[in-house]
C-alpha cells in the first residue's frame, strides 16, 4: 500500500520516512492465496510465516523491518533498506514486537 517516494529535499510527493526514498522499502501486506486472507501478526498461527519472511529477507540484504500493533495499518509490515533495525509502535526499536524481533535476531 506504500512504496517508493521522492528523495528528501527533491521534487514530488512524500508520504513514508526516508527509508522508502527511491524506492527503497515498501509497506504492504502479505496474502496467503490458499485461504483468500492477508496474513496478520495478530494471528499467531500466520507468525512462523511472518517471520520465515523477515529471515528470508534479511538472508537476501534487507535491513530494515517494521510491524505491530500501533505502528501503520493492522497485520501490515515495512520492509526495506537502510541503517540495520527493526520496529514496532512509533517506529521505536523499543517497541518492535518480540515475534519479529526473534525472526531478525535468529
């Protein structure tokens, strides 16, 4: 539901922080095509697919994940580039869910 933007200090719309800037990280969610439903962290039985995602990602050069309850739209997840992090409500590290925590950790 969110991708790319302008770069900071360039021409063009801007609607995520500077990690989405050129393109750089997307906000979304992910579908499970066999039960028709967008996985959710608040489902615990979609978490081990969560986070098999957030390995995955992380094996392949991402470095930045956020997720949780408070931060962006229900079940949603921010992935993408820059400084190494992972967060929750606010966008704080201190607030980032213990599931995606043990994934980027793990």
């Amino acid at each position: 539901f969110s991708g790319g933007q302008a770069k900071k200090g360039t021409k063009g719309k801007r609607t995520g922080s500077v990690r989405h800037d050129g393109g750089d990280a997307f906000d979304g969610f992910f579908y499970n095509k066999e039960t028709g439903r967008n996985l959710s962290w608040e489902n615990e039985k979609d978490i081990p697919v969560l986070q098999a995602i957030v390995r995955k990602a992380k094996a392949n050069g991402v470095t930045g994940f956020g997720a949780g309850p408070g931060y962006m739209q229900r079940g949603s997840m921010h992935i993408g580039f820059g400084s190494p992090a992972v967060w929750g409500d606010g966008g704080s590290s201190e607030n980032a869910p213990q599931w995606l925590l043990d994934a980027y950790n793990g």
